[in-house]
C-alpha cells in the first residue's frame, strides 16, 4: 500500500496531498488556534491521547516575578486531565533554554 495522505474529490478520485510549507507564521496559528486537534495528542500519550482546548493566544511571559513581558506563548491549551499545553516559535527557544530545559512543545 502506497504511503502518503489522500482526499477523495467529489468525483470520486483519489488526490495525494503533499507536504508544503505553511504560508506564513500567522496563517499557522489561527488554524491552531481553530482546530487544536491539529496537534497530535497520540505522540504525547498513544494510550490515552491528549484532546486540546485553547484557552488564549499571544500570552505574555515575565523574565522574573513581577517582571515586565519578556517573552510570549502563541497558545496556551490544556488537555482532558486539565494539565496544561504550550505552542510557540522562536520566542519560545529562550523561553525553553531558561524555564522549560527540553520542549518546544509540551506540557508545563
């Protein structure tokens, strides 16, 4: 059996989606934002995967107690146990590097 993703159109045939990349950051997180089943919650725990529901987008990050915003989230979510979720991008590297040590996406 051939590999890969396929659409059945409305004639009937089969259509092979291929990998692209997305059209731009934001583009990305509103259909994250939309449809946080996008993120595979099987790869976190396939026995019982994760199922997201979004609480905010573009959340500010002090550096310290008190602190101004350093850094920011481009989501946060949480899952059906209500543990909590984090999604972000390049921000969140410094983020990671200093809080979380080894994700860039996970739990907090």
């Amino acid at each position: 059996m051939s590999k890969g993703i396929f659409l059945i159109n409305e004639e009937g045939g089969l259509v092979r989606l291929n990998q692209a990349e997305y059209d731009s950051e934001s583009v990305l997180q509103e259909m994250l934002a939309k449809y946080p089943e996008l993120i595979p919650g099987e790869q976190i725990n396939s026995g019982s995967p994760r199922r997201w529901l979004l609480i905010d987008r573009e959340i500010g990050i002090p550096d310290e107690d008190a602190g101004s915003k350093r850094w920011s989230l481009d989501h946060l979510l949480i899952d059906q146990d209500a543990i909590e979720g984090i999604s972000g991008s390049s921000e969140l590297e410094q983020l990671k590097k200093q809080t979380l040590q080894s994700i860039h996406w996970g739990y907090i």
